[in-house]
C-alpha cells in the first residue's frame, strides 16, 4: 500500500473546492462546518437561507467510464420527482444559479440539498423503526414502478457483474483488485456468494415485478427518525437493482443482534402494509450479497482514507465471522 495523505490534508484540499463550488449556488452568506470525509465528502452549510448538505462526490464513484456529473444529476432528478409526487421525506435538490444539479471545481463535482433533521437510531434500533423502513421502501418502490426516468438518466446497475465482477470502482481501486486485497478466508467466502448468486439473479432474472429503481443503501444510519416520520437521506448508491436488496440492507447489520428475528419480521410487514411483497425465498442470499458489497468497497477504501485502513482489520473480521454463521 503506498503512503497515505493524512486525512486533515486531504479534507482541507476538498473544502477549498467546496468553497468556490459553493458559489455558484443561490446560498447566502455560506458557512461550511466539515461532517465526514468517506464515499463523498460532506459539509453542513449554515447561511441567512436555513441549512444544507453540500457533498463533494468521489471521483468514477458510479462506475467504469460514467461520468460523475450526469450520474449525480441523474440521483438528483429523483429526488426531486419524490419530493413532487409523493409524501416521502427526502432532500430537496439545489440547482446552481445556472439551473444545473451539479457544480465542478477542480476536476470534483459538487452537489447540494437540502438538510434533513431527525434522529439515528442505529445503534439502539427497536422493531418500529424497523417497521416504519419497510413502509418507506415499499413506497420508494411503487414511486420507481411507476416513475419514467428523463432521458439521458445513467445510475448504476445493481446486477451480477456490479456486486461480483469489475464495473465499479472503489477508493481509485476496480472492483475486480479490490478482490486481491481481501483476506484469504474472506476472499473464499465472496467467491461462494458469487457462485451461488450467479444462479439466483438468473432465476430471478429482470423483470418489473422484482427489479427497478432502487434506494441501494437505505441502512439505519441512514433513515432519520422525527416522531412517525422517517426521513431518508445518502442516495448516493441508488440505481436499478433487485427490491430484495433494498430489504436485505437495512437487515444486513442487524443479523447479528439478538432481536434480529423481530427486526425481520417488522421490515417485512412494514413493507407488506403498504406494497405488494416480492419473493422473500432469497432475501438471506441477498443479506450476504451485502457483505460482499460493503467488503469490496471498504477494501478499495482503504486503499486512499486512513480512517479505513485503521479499521481494516477489524472490519474484514466481522465480516469473516458474519458469513461463516449465514454459509
């Protein structure tokens, strides 16, 4: 691995960025206050106008030879048809003062939104907050079924060769070295769920009744809970892909607490009250295509964010034990 940039030396290069992309939006007065440096790396900005979320988007974040700017746009034109045709809690898009989604500076685009308040609840989750998830999958889901993307609308697809072969790339890394940084039991273990998934996305196959747009990333740390509403937020990941897997992510870190069943059992009705079910007879094979996602990217991670390399260990080990338990 080659030496690391200090993470501070890395985040003061983006703020520099963030401030001069800043002003292209209509967003009086800014005051920038870092929140974390990971997939993106995001600001919380205070001014005379209310509060917002500006995100400095990784480079090739959606893929081999997609370019970032008609990705994130793309993420943005969802967002904003969900915030005018449905009831779902989600960040309002920020336009720049040209009417564009994104600003460029430095080679980086740049995107802002709207601030969303609530409360976490990851680390302390109780079967509503679980329930009240499935009821906002379930509606993202009928909003995607019956949505027509604009024209031009390039997000990622969620299929075999994303979660297993080489489409993506993480922490500079393509997805497909990020498999020779794993360790070897771990290395092991991806290859089985590949095996195995390769068979299930075939029977499965594309069809609307189980594919389409998706949020992709939809785990507890990113719901916000405020009373009965949840607000959602970090689309950053969504694009077209199985229903299942909207399921299987907010279950995926949660299949080892010990109330897991009950958690289960509340996503699913959540969902079920407010939407048809899809086919749950591969729900757990789509938990451990989560492991092989978060994996694969955190060992890409690593690679250029000494915050991930610190953990690496740590990491690949839970993930280690996780799938032993689940094959």
């Amino acid at each position: 691995m080659v030496e690391l940039v200090s993470e501070r030396a890395q985040v003061a290069g983006i703020r520099r960025s963030a401030r001069q992309a800043l002003a292209e939006y209509p967003v009086v007065e800014p005051r920038l206050s870092f929140i974390a440096h990971g997939e993106n790396t995001t600001f919380r900005v205070d001014s005379v106008d209310g509060r917002f979320l500006m995100r400095v988007h990784r480079a090739n974040r959606h893929g081999l030879g997609v370019d970032s700017r008609v990705a994130v746009a793309a993420e943005l034109e969802w967002l904003a048809a969900l915030g005018r045709e449905t009831e779902s809690s989600v960040p309002s898009p920020v336009r720049t003062r040209s009417g564009e989604w994104t600003a460029v500076v430095d080679g980086r685009v740049c995107s802002v939104l709207g601030w969303q308040g609530g409360r976490i609840r990851s680390a302390h989750p109780k079967a509503v907050h679980f329930r009240r998830l499935g009821g906002v999958l379930a509606r993202l889901h009928e909003h995607a079924s019956g949505w027509t993307p604009p024209k031009g609308f390039t997000r990622m697809r969620w299929d075999w060769e994303s979660f297993f072969g080489n489409t993506m790339e993480y922490g500079g890394v393509s997805a497909a070295d990020c498999w020779d940084l794993l360790p070897a039991q771990v290395n092991a273990q991806f290859d089985e769920v590949a095996r195995r998934m390769q068979a299930v996305m075939k029977e499965l196959g594309q069809r609307a009744d189980g594919f389409g747009l998706i949020h992709a990333d939809l785990h507890l740390d990113n719901a916000l809970f405020d009373g009965e509403t949840v607000r959602i937020i970090d689309f950053d990941d969504c694009g077209f892909g199985y229903w299942l897997y909207d399921l299987a992510v907010p279950l995926w870190d949660n299949h080892h607490r010990d109330d897991y069943p009950e958690y289960r059992a509340a996503l699913i009705d959540g969902y079920a009250h407010h939407r048809e079910l899809p086919d749950l007879t591969h729900l757990d094979d789509f938990i451990a295509t989560r492991y092989v996602a978060f994996g694969l990217w955190y060992a890409g991670m690593a690679q250029v964010n000494p915050s991930f390399a610190a953990g690496r260990d740590k990491t690949m080990g839970y993930i280690h034990r996780s799938l032993d338990r689940m094959l």
